[in-house]
C-alpha cells in the first residue's frame, strides 16, 4: 500500500516540534521505508514523533516513529518502538 495524507493528523505541536498520529493498514516494515511519507515532506520536520497504529485489520502494531530526517523532499524516519507489544493475560 502507500501513504495515505487522510490518515495523517497533528496531534499537538510546539517549539519547532509535531506529535502526530497516522493510522494504516501497511505493516510498519513498509511504513519505515525511505520514501514513505514524502507526500508530507511539507508538514515533517526531524524530530518530530509520528504515533502509529499500524497493520490495522491484519497484524496490529502500535508504537513511535521518530523523523530521521527530510531533505530534498525524502523522509526517513526510525524503525518502530513499540508500544504494548507483551499482554500477558
């Protein structure tokens, strides 16, 4: 699949930094790629937190990604830190 700029929203922004919030079905090897979000390159900044809930409909994943950099219009952000990846009840 591919970015989708619906599903892209600020959650709170500050001082030079975003926090946001994007919802896919893309499992997030694919979302981590170079080049996934340079739809946005406009709107990211390095730095900024971008939560994500991730192989929606598949493979749930929820976690952080973090913007590694954006430069000529390429975005690259970290590989995911997962949230609430253990649930041991």
């Amino acid at each position: 699949m591919a970015y989708d700029p619906h599903n892209l929203s600020a959650l709170s922004y500050a001082n030079g930094f975003t926090l946001w919030h994007y919802r896919t079905d893309d499992m997030p090897a694919d979302v981590d790629n170079v080049g996934y979000f340079n739809d946005a390159a406009k709107m990211l900044r390095e730095g900024d937190f971008i939560f994500v809930n991730a192989g929606i409909g598949t493979a749930p994943t929820h976690g952080v990604f973090i913007v590694l950099s954006n430069s000529g219009g390429v975005v690259d952000v970290s590989n995911l830190t997962s949230f609430g990846a253990v649930n041991a009840d």
